[in-house]
C-alpha cells in the first residue's frame, strides 16, 4: 500500500481553483485541469518504497504479476489497463468521440504504415487501443453526451431564427434519424469558415437571450451553448454541440461513454476514469485537427438519452458505477463514523481516492489481521495504490472511490 503523488496538467480549459480547494492547496493562478492517477506513461504516478520515489510503470514493469495479478496480467497485458483522474472543466473541452476496439487498430496500424509520426499534429491514433471512459460528478457537472432526437434538435435549432439554419432544421424534421444527423454535422463541419463563423455569432446572440427568457423550455442547454460559444467565437462546433443531449449532473451522478458517443465536458468537477489510450477524434470546440472523413466514420448517428448513472449498492459498503467493460470498474464507499470496517477485495490492482473527510486504510498481514499490518491515512484529495496481493480493510469518516478492473 503506497501514498501517491501525483501530476497536474495545466491544459487551458481548466480551472483555476476547483483542484487546489479539493486539495488544500492555494492557487496558481494557472488553469489546474486533471490530476492523473496510475501508469500512464505521459505522467505516472509516483511511490515510494523506501528507496526515493519511483515511476508506478516503473514498478509494474519490475514484477507485473505482483503488482496487478496473474489474472490481470493475462486479460490486459502487464500494465495498468485504466488510467484514473480528477478532472477540473473551467472551460469547455472539445466535442469528440473516441474509437471501438477495432477501430482503433485498423486505423493505428494504417497511420503507421503512412509513416505518420506519433506527435504529428494530424496524428488521429496513439495507440491501437479504445478509450471508453466514464466522469462522476464530485460538484454539479455540466456536459453534452450523445445525439439528441432529430425533431427536438431542430426544434431547439429553430427557436434560433437564425435564416441560415433552417436548412439544417428541415433535413432534421425530414430524414431518417440515422441520415438525418449524418447529414446535418457533416454539412456543419464542412461549410465555407467565414459564411460559419458569422451563423455561430447569430446563434450565439441568439442563444444567450433564450437562456434568459422566462419560460424558454432549453434555457439551461442555451446558456451551456451561449458559453461554449464565447469561449470558441465563430467555432462550427457550436452548430454541432447543438445536436448533443445538455445534461447536468448532480455530485454523485455519472455518465458513461462508450465508443462512437460524441460528447464534450463543459464545467464542472468530477472523478474520470478510462481504458488507457490517447485517441480522440474532434468535431468542434477547437482549434485541433479536425479529420472530418475518419469521424464520420467513427460516429454511431444514433439518439437516445444521455443514461445518467448513479451507483448501485453492493456487499459490505461498496456503491458499484456499472459499466460494460473489463478494464476499468469504479466504485465509491461512503463511511461513517465508529462504522464497522469495510473490506476491499483482492487479488486486483486498486487505485484509491478520498474525495471528502478522512479515511484510514489497513493492509492485512499475513495472518489477515490488522495487527501484523500496515497503515495509511488519506485526506481529501490524497490517493493510494494497493497492489493484487494485498487485503485491506476501510474505517473513518468520508467518501473514497476505488478504482480497479475487472478478471
């Protein structure tokens, strides 16, 4: 069980405050946007065993099957398959999707034979492998997450009354679902730029007096618009956000994101959790590469919900954040005071966070007692990685996610 220490990214969408108050710590005055929790290689967490701190892919790679487990080492490779964050949005992310599984390596493999270097600004593939994330709101969270139905989009694209939209509300009311959103981003994403930036100013306007008009239905998705729109003047991604399910989440509140979703993250605090891979693919809310031909591709035009998640309550404590896949499983305990201990399953490899009070983690000896063991105390905004081996047990008073995978 080891403290880690962990990397901020300073990418200029974040926000200035939101991860110094999660942390105790007093501001920069520089955007603060992630904190990065596990192996990744661009920013590893860091351990100390004794011997001065270390690289957690360091580590690992040492002894991959005493830091994660045979099982794991078997199903994902010998490395951390997730890669676990806070994430701190002061500022609109870009609207993206991210590849399936196969996707991402047909199309990793593909720029690799074209001899694209990895660091190429018009690089679309990292990796060959697929993103599939989830964020669980820590404060109230706003993002956009998936298509909305074509009738609602041209409704709330109409009350615009913006002339040079209304071909895109007709396409909408007229086609298919599937070819009807089809149709309408790829014509936003390739209309001439000056024609585009001067349609995004009017709907802009327009879209900031609907967010303040009493009654308006869409006022709080207008407002989302209006502020993605003063962020990014003139930025087609504006047109496409509005194709996108507005979604607010409470604290506690979740969203997952599979392959192929568009979405963005617009403000707010949350805990982020993800297959590790880089592959992004953008359409908007950027000044980015933006592949028009490969997202086309890589986009489900289908609408639905956004599918707000809240946990579900599991044995001995743990709230489960279902997900459908095997390289990530998050969860969160809520413990009180004078509580009976909760114990963490084993035989996985686990990152910890305590998010708000205090919590005090005991590894078990070899006789499985607490007595023979280790101990380690987390503030908020502290974390810990366990490796497979070791069985721990939960006391004090504060919320803790755990972050793992599943075998």
């Amino acid at each position: 069980m080891n403290r880690l220490t962990n990397t901020i990214r300073p990418y200029a969408w974040g926000s200035t405050t939101a991860i110094p108050e999660l942390l105790g710590t007093p501001p920069t005055g520089e955007p603060q946007a992630e904190m990065w929790m596990g192996a990744h290689p661009g920013a590893p967490s860091r351990i100390d065993r004794g011997q001065g701190p270390v690289a957690l892919d360091t580590v690992i790679d040492a002894d991959p099957a005493a830091e994660l487990g045979e099982a794991a080492v078997k199903r994902f490779g010998p490395r951390l398959p997730f890669l676990f964050k806070v994430l701190a949005a002061g500022a609109p992310l870009s609207v993206q999707v991210h590849p399936d599984l196969a996707q991402a390596a047909s199309g990793y493999a593909d720029e690799e034979a074209r001899g694209i270097p990895l660091d190429a600004p018009n690089r679309n593939y990292k990796d060959a492998n697929h993103k599939p994330e989830m964020i669980v709101a820590l404060s109230p969270f706003d993002g956009l997450c998936g298509f909305r139905h074509p009738a609602e989009a041209a409704d709330l694209i109409d009350a615009l009354g913006v002339p040079a939209l209304t071909p895109y509300v007709d396409i909408l009311r007229a086609q298919p679902e599937d070819q009807a959103l089809r149709e309408v981003l790829s014509a936003v994403l390739g209309a001439e730029p000056d024609a585009m930036a001067e349609t995004v100013r009017a709907a802009t306007e327009a879209a900031t007096r609907l967010a303040q008009t009493p009654g308006s239905e869409h006022a709080a998705a207008y407002a989302a618009y209006a502020k993605a729109a003063h962020s990014f003047p003139g930025d087609r991604g504006v047109i496409a956000a509005m194709l996108l399910n507005y979604v607010r989440l409470q604290p506690g509140e979740a969203l997952y994101l599979g392959a192929g979703i568009p979405h963005a993250y617009l403000d707010g605090l949350g805990v982020e959790i993800m297959a590790n891979s880089d592959n992004v693919l953008r359409c908007g809310l950027t000044p980015k590469h933006i592949d028009v031909p490969e997202l086309m591709r890589i986009v489900r035009f289908e609408a639905g919900d956004p599918g707000v998640l809240r946990p579900e309550a599991g044995p001995d404590g743990e709230e489960l954040y279902p997900a459908p896949i095997d390289e990530f499983r998050l969860s969160r305990y809520l413990l009180a005071p004078g509580a009976d201990p909760r114990n963490l399953p084993a035989g996985t490899p686990q990152i910890l966070l305590c998010t708000s009070g205090q919590v005090r983690l005991r590894t078990l000896g070899p006789a499985r007692t607490a007595a023979d063991g280790t101990e380690l105390t987390l503030a908020q905004g502290e974390s810990a990685y366990i490796p497979a081996g070791e069985h721990t047990e939960l006391t004090g008073q504060g919320t803790l996610f755990r972050a793992t995978v599943t075998v």
